[in-house]
C-alpha cells in the first residue's frame, strides 16, 4: 500500500511537471507566432524599402540621361556662340577696314576740293582763256564736296555699325561664359548624379542582403513554430495520459485500501475463530 502511495505521488508529480512543462510550450509557441509576425512585417518593409529604391535608381538613371543630352545641346550652343563670337570679330575687322577706306576717301575729297579750288582761282586769273577749264574746276569741286557728305555719311554709318557690331560682340562674349559656367555645373551635377547612382547601387545591395536575412529568419521562425506546435501537441498528449494515469493510481489505491480493509477484518475473524475453537 505504501509502495502504490508513493508511485501514486510521482505520477501525479509527473502529471503535474509535464502540465506545466506543456504550458510553457505552449507560451513559448505563443511568443515564436509574436516573433514570426513581426518578421513578416520586417520582410514586408524590406520589400517596400527595396521597391522605393529600385524606383529611385530608375529616377536617378533618368536624371542622368536628362543631363547628358543637356550637356550635348550646351556644348552645341557653345559651339555655336564661339562660331558667332569669331564671325562678328571678323565684322568688326572688316567695319574698321571700312572706316580706314572711308577715311581715305574723305582725305582724297579734300585735297581733291583743295585742288579744284586752286584751277578755280588760276583759271579766273587767265581770264576768258581759263573760263571753260573755270567751270569744270567748279563742278569737280562741287563733286568733291558732294563726295565728302557721302563719306561722311558712310563714315558715321560705319561707326553705328562697329559700335553694334562691338556690342553684340560682347553680348556674345557674355554668353560664351554663361554657356561656360553652365557647362561646369552640368559637369559638377553629372558627377553627383555618378555618386548618387553608385550610393543608391550600394543601398539596394545592402536592403537585398537585409531581405535574404529576415527571409532566412522568416523560414528559421517557421520551422521552429512547427516544431514547437508539434512539441506543444505531444506535451498535451502526455499531460493528458499523465492525468489519466494518476486517475487509474487513485482508483488503485482506493480499491488497495478496500482489500487491506477487507484484509484486516478477515483477520479479526480468523482470530475470532483461533479463539472459539480453544474454548
């Protein structure tokens, strides 16, 4: 009786041990889902991070593309006010060869005049023998004159010219070094463009390594949860059949004192007995 007590004891201390053994696995399932969850979630963000960043590498590749062909048509316009700046020298090198000529062209009209008017003079002192050449000297200087005017004309023409023509230069000039500069900051934001690009490159590389971990802890945290299910099933199992076996030692022990009981009282009778027939 003793010894079935004391079996009783240890199963109902195994059933006991194995209940709590199986509601720790049973938090401990509850804590890997907790887990698994915010993994997922993990995973999830990974994704979008990844998303955002292949969309940023397309935006920066645009970018890129966008400053290139800005670069081509700067270098054009350059091209262009460089070939302008030289013609327009060469305009303003020709106006001044122009306004040499002109230049010229007055001083012979005055000598010309100066002579004429010298015919005049000795043709009036020769008398009716220097009238005719007297008249021609005087058309020649009345040409001579009008000669002047046009030169003059021409000569201030030529200035107004060469003064536009040295002003546009400049203009020019001043566009050549904007297109300049400007050229410079599309070389400096190509090359950010290149760092970012490279940046960008390197953060994916990164968020993919990232992914490739949280999924193998995503698959890792799966596994595990099975395998934790699966123990948490077995631990109820064996808590169950723990109980039902303390039950069936109680039943035992309950009928073993029936029978000690019983025990006892057929040997009160057979002392009883032992008594009766002494007498």
């Amino acid at each position: 009786n003793a010894s079935i007590t004391t079996s009783n004891q240890s199963v109902k201390n195994i059933a006991e041990s194995t209940e709590s053994t199986a509601e720790s696995i049973q938090h401990q399932a509850q804590m890997c889902q907790e887990i698994k969850n915010h993994t997922d979630a993990a995973s999830d963000h990974t994704k979008n991070m990844l998303d955002a960043s292949d969309r940023a590498m397309r935006n920066v590749h645009e970018g890129a593309e966008l400053i290139n062909a800005l670069k081509s048509q700067a270098e054009n316009v350059e091209e262009a006010s460089h070939e302008t700046e030289t013609v327009t020298d060469k305009l303003t090198q020709r106006a001044k060869e122009v306004g040499e000529i002109v230049g010229s062209i007055m001083n012979i009209s005055s000598q010309t005049n100066l002579l004429a008017l010298n015919a005049s003079i000795e043709a009036a002192r020769a008398g009716e023998a220097g009238r005719g050449f007297a008249v021609v000297a005087d058309e020649i200087r009345e040409l001579s004159e009008q000669t002047k005017d046009a030169t003059e004309r021409i000569r201030t023409i030529i200035e107004d010219l060469t003064n536009d023509v040295e002003s546009v230069s400049g203009s020019i000039g001043n566009s050549v070094e904007s297109v300049r500069k400007q050229n410079e900051m599309i070389d400096e934001a190509k090359d950010k463009f290149g760092m970012i690009n490279t940046e960008v490159d390197d953060l994916i590389m990164v968020i993919r390594g990232f992914d490739s971990i949280i999924s193998n802890i995503v698959n890792s945290t799966d596994v595990i949860s099975e395998d934790i299910t699966n123990l948490s099933a077995t631990s109820q199992e064996v808590a169950a059949a723990s109980n039902e076996g303390f039950s069936h030692t109680n039943e035992a022990v309950e009928k073993m004192n029936k029978v000690s009981e019983l025990l006892k009282k057929i040997h009160g009778l057979a002392k009883e007995l032992e008594q009766y027939e002494a007498e």
